[in-house]
C-alpha cells in the first residue's frame, strides 16, 4: 500500500496547498514540503522493505504489487509495482521534488498555491510512470505529467514562456500519441494471439512480435521515449521548455522528466520488443552517440547559461541512450547511475542558475564574469558541479559514464571511442562555463549577496549525494542488480558484442584460482 | 607502522578538507600549519615505512592494503586498495618529500596573496591525488588519481582567475590532457575485457601468458595507454600545453609542472611495463617519442625570454630522455633520471620564483641580470641547480642519472647509436640553455631597478635542502668508472626487470661517457662565448634571415599551438558558433512556418463571397466527378 500512498500523498497535498494558499502562500509551500516529507519517510520505508526482502530471498518480481480491477471488460486495471530498478528513481523523485520546493521559496510569489499544485501533481505523475504496470495507467501517468508541466512553465516561465511551453507540449503530446497508438497495436496483436484482451505489462511482455509490424510498434514506444529523453535528433523543445521554466520546473524537468524516457526504454521497449529492437541498436547507438557530441557542441555555443546546461542534458542523454542499447549489465548499471547522477548534478545547475538570475536577473554569461571575488561559496559549488558534469573521478557521474562506455565497449568499439571523445568536449563546455560566470574579469558591478543558509543547506545535500555515489555507489548497483536482470531475462535476445577479441576465450580459466599474483614477477 | 599507509594519501586530504571547510575564516598561521603539517604527516609516514621497507623487505617486496570495496558490478571489481612496491615507494617518496617542501615553501612565498587557504586547499588535494595515483593497486582507482590531479592543475594553474590568459592556460592544460586519458580509458576498457580485471598486478600476471609477443591486442592496449602518459608527461604530440601552464604560481610549477604530475606517464609506463614488452612496436616509439621530444623541446628552450618557459621546456625535454629510456627497456634508468629530476628542476623552479618575487613579477630573463651580489644564496642553488640539469660531470645528480640513460641506449638492444646521438645532441642543448640561463639572470649588468622582496628562511632553508638533493642523490648510482654504486638499480629491480644490456667493454664505456661529457662542456662554453665574450655573434646569427626564422619557429614551440588552432580549435568553434541556434531546431521550426504558411493561405479562401464558394463547390465536383471517372 505504501506505493498507493506515496502517490495518494502527493495528489493530495497539491490539493491542500492551492487551497491553503487562500490562507497565505508560506502555508502551501509548507503543505508542499510536507507531502513530500511524507514521501521521503514512505520512500525510506520503502528501502528498508526493499533490503529485507532482498536478503530473505522470498523470490517474486515486485516488492511490491497492487492490482485493483479498473475497466475489467477493456482489460485494464490499476497496477503498481516496484522493483529495483524503480524504487532509486522514486527516491530521485522525492529528493528531487523537495529541493524544488525549497528552490522556490523565495523565487515564486504569484499564485503559490497553484503552482505548488501543478509541482505536486507533476510528481505524482512521475512517480505513477515509474511504478505502473499496466500500459493503460502508465499512458494516463504520462499525460499526468504533461499538463501541469506546462502551466509550470506557461505561467512562472521566463521572457519566451508561452512559446516553450507550447514547444513542449506539442512534442511531448505528438510523440506520446505514437506511443498511444503502439500500446493499441500492442493491446491487439496480444489479444489477437492469445484471445486474452489486455493491458497489463507482464502479459504485454509475453507477445511474440516480428517483421514489419513488430518494428512499427517498437518505433511508435522509441519515439516517445527519444522524444522525452531527449535524443537527437528530437530535442529541439528540451532547451527552450529547460531555459524558460521557472527553478523548481528546470529541476523537474532535467532532473526526473527526462529520466522517464530512459526508464520507459529500459521497462518497455527493449524487455517487450527483445530481438527487434536490439537489431535496432546500431541505430540507436548511433544516434546516443550523436547525441552525446552534438549536444556538447551546442553547448559550448551558448551564452545563456541555463541554455548551456540545457544542452549538456543533451549530451549526457546520449550517454544513456547508448547505454541502454548496449543492453549488457555493466551499461544498464551506468545507465541508471547517469539517470541518478545526471538528475542531482544537473538539477543542482539549474538551482544554481536560478539562484543567480533571481540576484542579477539575467542569465547571460556575457555580463557576468569574476563572480569569485563577490560570492565564493556560490563560485565553490558552480565548480563542484561542473566537475561533476565533466566527469570527474570520485564523483557519481564519473561512475556511470565510465560503466556505459565500459559496457557499450563489448557492444561496439566504434560506438564507444567516438562516445569517449564526448568526455573531451564535456571538459570545454563545463570550464568555459566556470571561466565565463566566475573566474574573469567582472564585467558588471553586481551586488548580490553569497549563497546563505537555505541554498547552501540544499547544496550541502546535493554535493554529499554526489560524492556520496562517486565513492561508494554499491548500494545502488545492489538495488538494481536482480531488476535488470530480470529484464534482460525478459529480453530474451543477445545483445550485441563486438568481435575484436583475440584471445579473451582463455582468461576466465586462467583468472580462477589465481590469487592474486605479485606485480611483475 | 605498515598498517598506516593508508593514512599517506589520507592526510592530503584531510588537510584539504578542513581548508575547504574552514579555511576562510581561519587565519593565515593555521592555514599554512594545516597545508603544511598534512603533507609533512605523509612525508613523515613516508619515510619512515620506507625505511621499513627496505631494512625489513616484506614477502615478495610489496605491500597491499585493502580500504573497502568500491564498484563491484557485472564481472568489474574496483576496490581502495593500496600497493606498494620498489616503484611506487620512490614515486610515494618523492612526491611527499618534494611536495612537502614545496609547500613550505609556498607558505612564505604566498603569504601576501589573495587565497591564501584556497591555495593550500588545492595543493594538498593535488598531493592527495597523486599518492593516490602511484599507490592506487588497480587501474580505476589509478584513474582517479589520474584525473584528480588533472584537476588540481588546472585549479593551480587558473590561480589567479581574473586574468582570463590565465584561465585560458588553465582550460588547455585539461582538454589536452584529457584528450590523452580519453585514449587511456580506451586502453583500459581493452585490458578489462582481455583480462577480466582491473588489477595492476593481475593484468600483469595474465597479459604474458594470454598475450603473444607483438599481438594486435598488445599493441593497442600499449598504444593506448601511450596516449595518456603522453598526455600527462607532455610528450609530442600533445605536449603544447605545459609552457603555457607557467602561468600558475611558481610553486605550483615546481611540484606539478616538474617533480610530480608531469612524470605520471613515466610511472604509468614503468608501472604497466609488462604490457610494452609484449608491444615492441610501441617500446619503439616511446623511444621515438622520448628522442624527438628531448631534442624539439630543448630547441625551443633555447630561444625563451621567460625563465620559466625555459624551464618549463627543459621539463619536458628531461621527461623525452625519461621516455627515451623507457623506450629501450633501461626501466630503472627512467626512473633515476625521474628522481634526480625531481630534486633539480625543483630546486630550479623555486630559485626563479625567488627571482621573480624579487623583481616585481619580472618573468623576462633579459630584464634580470646582476643579481649574484644581491641573492647570493640564491645563486649559489640555482647554479647547483641549473648544472644538475645540465649534467655537470662529477658533481652533479644529473650527471649521473642522464650517464646511465645514454649508456643504457647505447648498450639495449633496442637503442642504438641514433638514439644515442640524439641524447648526447640533447644534452649539448642542455648545457648551452641552463648556463644562458645562469648567464643572463644572475650575471652581467642588471637591467632592474630594485629588489621588491628578498626570501626569508623557509623559503631559502627549502632551496638548500633540494641543492644538497640535486648534488648527492647521484650517489645512489654511479658509472663502472666511478665506483659502480648500484643501490638504486639494485632497489628498483624488485619491481622492474633490469635493462638487457650488451656487455661494453669499460674502454667503450668510458669513451661514450667522455663524449657525452664533452658536449656538455662544449655546451657551457658555447653559451658562454655567446653570452658573456662575443655577444655580436649571438646577435648575428640571430639577425640572419634563417637565424630569426628558427628564433620564431623555436620560441613558440615549433608552430604546434598555431596548428591546432588551425586544425582543431578553430574549426570546432566555427563549427559551435555557426550552430549555436541549432539546425535541427530550425528544422522544426520550419514546419511550424510552413504549417501557419498554408494557415494563412487557407485562411484567405474564407472570403465570405458567396461566388466564391459557389465556385469552389462547382470545381470541387467536377475534380471529384473527373477523378471518379478516369481512375
């Protein structure tokens, strides 16, 4: 029931808080944190749960499952479960979602209450895309998301609001109506096989498709989820939605919107579709690996800083896109590593960038410049986090590049060389960045004031989450570990592997029993 | 007390930390107690496990020390774990010794800057990182290192921020070096996926016995490797971005830029050494590499006006005879080189800091002169320095260990007499360069008008004790002429296998070593006619139309900067900037024009006339009626 409540919660509290907002404003951002709070213990609970029965071995796919019958006659029902794979990113969920609120403490002062709703609903959208088992209801989460999403951004967006957040919603709408029309064809090539007319996801998973039409469906999921990634060459509306949604909708939107796209390949596309989309993986790749050096370019280019953040999302996607389609563990763990990673680091960017236009209300790196000297502690942890968008050792993006590029090496040496020259052009983009907005000569005498108590108490969190992960990310991988092999299981297709090596057939033997020999000798 | 190796990379840290944290609201005394003392804790350790190390050998003359586990995923098993060796505790050694007193150094030579925490901070996070790099058991944690100290270069060499030539130094020093690791990863992935682990010492176990002599697989692994100990040690092809790395403060040059980060690479080799036997294609072009580098870099430090340039140049031509033995399998001859440079480029570095303190920040060599009489200890060191480098007979560290390189290329199977030739040519450049330094700086007339600063004791205690360093640590190794020490030799073979050696006869020897010698000296009195007696020639030479082309070419390092600007720097920001609105975007935003286009065009039918509909209606059927029939 937990999971029903988490979402219950969320529902819930944005309710209360447009209503408590008649009342004053600092009542529904405290409703708002409180639900999430609520959330955070449920989801904590939730870990606990997890780990025991992780070790009791009690077997079963889902800690934990709910299925109430919605629409029995069109085969729909309401159906949650979580496993490993979803339950980091309900917490990436939460923990993102509250410092979203607490970024926007003081950034937003219209209709609080409203958009304090819209937050909550967002999320709970989120959270129901990462738990649901029933194509139905994962389709209706996904819509969930959308609306709010956009009066988010319509309404507390930036100078060019209307025209992104109408870019975003056409793309996202456009692209999930493909995905409506494979869940139909999908439904119905089921039915047709087995006489059984439904949408739950375990019974979908058991459709024997090939051909033509089995590619068709795959296509219509793909571009859903390359849309919402976002993949080259769908991403036009990411930097424009990114660049004009207020701080806490650029925190959602990079930190845990995107990730639905990711996950929604890693649950669905791949696991149903096994043999016809790994053939497609070439393609894919192709386009991750696109993806990753395109948008780095763009990114450089920009002189707006949360454009340039926007487009390293970009570049980083690539990363997970190529990782998916590599479809061998060691890339799967970096895929979810890089969606945890990517969520925080990237998320924090955004906090950051927010945090800077609400004191110099602009977000042009060309005015800023030698912010050092004026606000240190703010300087100290823009850095931090292009480091950690660079991929610097110790940190958690580090680790899932590192294993996406290890795993994507078995799939395609090409793929992956091509991919690493991303981390070059991951180090121009993010210190261009450092030295236009902080080191340099001031451009304009700004007065702002440094980062105080409540943004470096949210950035006290962040940075610890990432160091945290870069050092000891084996929790994670333990969590995650059984679900994707579940869903490789599912998969029931081989991945692809390279053929370039020459005598690897021989070191497994030779590595058992060998302790550890002395170096050199 | 081995137990506590852990706490040698650890205190770095430590240190690093608490200046983070603490570091601005703490006054300059505990900053400087807090760098310092955490780096003299490690060098303290240091020491003392080394000493232990070696009047009490371990088993198998190493050590491991497990810290916990760090990713174990999917067949990958990364772990803290600790390894020392014969390598690794000279590398530790030197880093922690040279770096701490580097940084007691710093402690008076910054105390009037800005960040005077933030400097401590960074620096001790590099000394962090780089035991970590040598002592790091596996590959990824060697990564981490790797890349940690990357980053602190880069930190160190943006120093002083608001200069934007600076942060621009700062940035290349990181993409370039990042463009060798990208390989280096590469390599990485390869020797996973041959041998299932990260180990250091397991790969080295396995590559011999799955591995045949020269397979593809062993000269891409090697090769890639190559790139980032290219990288890192500033080698050709991508060695443009230490010189400009001089902009950070002088310490920083001295333990990054010369005693420790630069020489990563070499470590890097020798450490994985086993995987270049197996690659004699690629032994050979590291000693390709190690020749041209030693010989180009020396051209150009010929002609700087920038003492640290100069020295900067010399680095990367001491780390080419590095590279140079290595190539031909004289492991420990690397090494040696690699510790009496330490000492002597050091000591070099912080004397010209001294200098530069002195003269208001005057970096132009032809704007110092005269300043024997007015920093005598000073140049008492510089020059002990500066014929270290240059290799002084008998006398100086530098000699010794640049000896053994060229005789070792002389003798290894895989030298020869062209090598050879281009060290003894290097070492001429050597001499003419480090006495022109000497010659201009502290001799002649001076062209200043006032000492700003003198140095106080710690930081003249610090050059005395590296000047000590650069003239006995040869002792630890001599000729067969001049006593036959072979303690070091001896040492590092617990982890390096001796070089193969054809057996000179001690006349041959000796010749060869004469030789050599005699370029040296030859070199000396070069510079000094060219400097001191005849001037005129100098400036004749210089004059000539050839004379000022080489002058051009030399002094901005062979045109490589120029070439990557053309063929990479500037077509990718073209590229960026031609694309900053991104074509895929205009794409889709043509199809929103294209969309209202025939909005409008549609709209305009709607004209209210009722002809017009009429109309419409009456074509409309005649088309519907026309299609019906004919199709």
């Amino acid at each position: 029931m937990t999971l029903l409540w988490m979402i219950a919660v969320l529902v819930l509290g944005g309710l209360l808080a447009g209503i408590g907002d008649r009342m004053s404003p600092r009542l529904a951002r405290w409703i708002a944190l409180g639900a999430l709070g609520i959330d955070l213990i449920l989801g904590i609970g939730l870990c606990g749960e997890y780990a025991r029965w992780t070790s009791s071995d009690a077997g079963g796919r889902w800690l934990e499952e709910i299925r109430w019958e919605w629409i029995p006659s069109a085969g729909i029902a309401f159906h949650l479960g979580v496993d490993g794979l979803s339950l980091p990113l309900i917490l990436l969920t939460i923990f993102l979602g509250i410092m979203a609120v607490i970024a926007s403490w003081n950034g937003i002062t219209e209709r609080v209450g409203f958009f304090h709703f819209n937050l909550l609903w967002v999320l709970s959208g989120i959270l129901g895309v990462f738990v649901a088992l029933d194509l139905f209801l994962f389709f209706f989460c996904w819509e969930l998301m959308l609306v709010p999403m956009y009066f988010l951004i319509a309404i507390w967006g930036h100078e060019h609001r209307i025209y992104a957040a109408i870019k975003f919603f056409l793309f996202t709408q456009g692209s999930g109506l493909l995905m409506l029309v494979a869940i139909l064809g999908l439904y119905f090539s089921h039915g047709g096989q087995t006489g059984d007319y439904t949408f739950a996801y375990s019974a979908l998973l058991e459709t024997d498709l090939s051909g033509a039409a089995a590619l068709w469906l795959m296509l219509g999921f793909f571009v859903a989820f390359a849309v919402k990634l976002p993949a080259f060459p769908f991403h036009p509306w990411l930097a424009d939605a990114h660049t004009e949604a207020p701080t806490a909708g650029s925190v959602v939107l990079a930190g845990l919107l995107l990730k639905t796209g990711a996950y929604g390949l890693i649950r669905f596309v791949i696991p149903i579709f096994g043999e016809t989309a790994l053939d497609f993986a070439p393609v894919a790749m192709a386009l991750g690996v696109i993806g990753i050096l395109y948008g780095a370019t763009l990114a450089f280019a920009q002189t707006d800083l949360k454009r340039l953040i926007a487009y390293s999302s970009i570049s980083h996607m690539g990363f997970v896109l190529l990782g998916v389609f590599a479809w061998n563990l060691l890339a799967l763990q970096g895929v979810v590593m890089q969606m945890i990673c990517h969520g925080i680091s990237t998320g924090a960017l955004f906090i950051l960038a927010g945090e800077l236009q609400d004191r110099i209300h602009t977000r042009e790196m060309d005015r800023m410049g030698g912010l050092w000297t004026k606000v240190p502690r703010t300087a100290g942890v823009g850095l931090f986090f292009a480091l950690a968008s660079l991929g610097l050792p110790g940190l958690g993006n580090f680790v899932a590049e590192f294993l996406i590029l290890l795993g994507s090496f078995r799939a395609s040496v090409i793929f992956t060389a091509l991919a690493a020259c991303g981390l070059v052009a991951a180090v121009v983009y993010a210190l261009w960045m450092v030295q236009r907005v902080f080191h340099g000569e001031e451009r304009e005498s700004w007065k702002l004031p440094d980062f105080a108590f409540r943004e470096m108490g949210m950035m006290s969190v962040l940075i610890a989450a990432i160091v945290w992960l870069g050092l000891h990310p084996q929790p994670v991988f333990n969590a995650v570990k059984s679900a994707l092999e579940t869903l490789q299981h599912d998969a029931a297709a081989e991945p692809l592997s390279a053929r370039w090596r020459e005598s690897s057939a021989v070191v497994p033997d030779l590595l058992r029993g060998s302790a550890a020999p002395p170096m050199s000798r | 007390m081995r137990d506590l190796l852990f706490l040698i990379p650890l205190s770095p840290f430590a240190g690093f930390l608490v200046l983070v944290l603490a570091g601005g609201r703490l006054p300059r005394m505990a900053v400087a107690l807090v760098g310092c003392g955490s780096v003299g804790i490690a060098a303290l350790l240091a020491l003392l496990i080394g000493c232990r190390f070696v009047a009490d050998p371990p088993e198998g003359h190493f050590l491991r020390q497990e810290l916990g586990s760090w990713i174990e995923v999917g067949g990958l098993n990364a772990s803290f774990g600790l390894y020392l060796d014969a390598l690794s505790l000279v590398m530790m050694l030197v880093v922690a010794v040279v770096g701490f007193l580097i940084h007691l150094y710093s402690s008076e030579f910054m105390d009037q800057e800005e960040g005077y925490s933030r400097f401590f901070a960074y620096m001790n996070l590099f000394v962090g990182f780089m035991l970590t790099l040598v002592l790091a058991d596996n590959l990824l944690l060697l990564l981490l290192g790797w890349e940690g100290v990357g980053l602190c270069s880069y930190l160190l060499i943006g120093f002083w921020y608001k200069d934007p030539a600076n942060g621009y130094a700062a940035r290349k020093a990181f993409v370039v070096t990042r463009v060798g690791d990208t390989a280096m990863i590469l390599g990485v992935f390869l020797l996973f996926y041959s041998f299932g682990t990260l180990d250091i010492g397991e790969i080295l176990y396995l590559a011999p016995r799955s591995w045949e002599l020269g397979s593809t697989t062993a000269l891409a692994a090697a090769a890639l490797l190559l790139g980032g100990a290219v990288g890192k040690s500033a080698q050709l092809p991508l060695q443009t971005w230490l010189p400009d790395a001089m902009a950070g403060p002088t310490p920083v040059s001295a333990l990054i830029h010369a005693a420790t980060m630069v020489t990563a690479g070499v470590y890097l080799i020798a450490r994985t050494h086993v995987l270049f036997e197996l690659a004699p294609g690629v032994m050979r072009l590291v000693a390709a590499i190690g020749a041209a580098t030693l010989m180009l870099a020396a051209f150009s430090a010929l002609t700087q006006r920038d003492i640290k340039r100069v020295l900067a140049y010399s680095t990367i031509s001491q780390i080419g005879y590095m590279f140079l033995a290595l190539g031909v399998g004289a492991w420990s001859a690397a090494m040696f080189h690699f510790v009496t440079h330490a000492f002597f480029k050091a000591l070099l570095f912080l004397g010209a800091g001294v200098v530069i303190q002195a003269l208001q920040h005057e970096h132009d060599m032809f704007k110092m002169g005269g300043l024997r009489k007015e920093l005598p200890l000073t140049f008492a060191t510089f020059v002990i320095g500066a014929a270290s480098l240059a290799a002084l007979p008998l006398v100086t560290a530098g000699f010794y260990s640049k000896e053994l390189i060229l005789t070792s290329v002389w003798a290894s199977g895989r030298g020869g007499p062209w090598l050879w030739g281009a060290g003894v040519l290097g070492a001429f450049l050597t001499a003419v360069y480090s006495s022109r330094m000497v010659l201009l700086a502290f001799l002649g007339e001076p062209h200043w008008a006032a000492i700003s600063r003198r140095p106080g004791s710690r930081m003249l205690g610090v050059l005395a004790v590296l000047a000590i360093g650069s003239l006995f640590a040869g002792l630890l190794q001599t000729p067969h002429l001049l006593g036959n020490i072979t303690i070091f030799s001896n040492f590092m073979e617990q982890a390096l296998p001796a070089a193969r050696l054809a057996q000179e006869a001690l006349w041959s020897e000796t010749l060869l070593q004469t030789v050599a010698t005699g370029a040296v000296l030859l070199g000396v009195f070069v510079a000094y006619v060219l400097h001191v007696r005849a001037p005129r020639w100098r400036e004749t030479v210089a004059g000539s139309a050839l004379g000022s082309g080489l002058d051009r070419l030399w002094l901005t390092g062979w045109a490589f900067d120029w070439f990557y600007d053309k063929a990479f720097v500037q077509p990718f920001t073209r590229l960026a900037r031609l694309n900053r609105r991104d074509v895929v975007d205009r794409i889709f935003a043509g199809i929103a024009l294209l969309m209202r286009a025939s909005h409008h065009g549609l709209a305009r039918t709607q004209t209210g006339s009722l002809r017009w509909y009429a109309m419409g209606i009456g074509a409309g059927t005649v088309v519907i009626i026309a299609i019906i029939l004919y199709l």
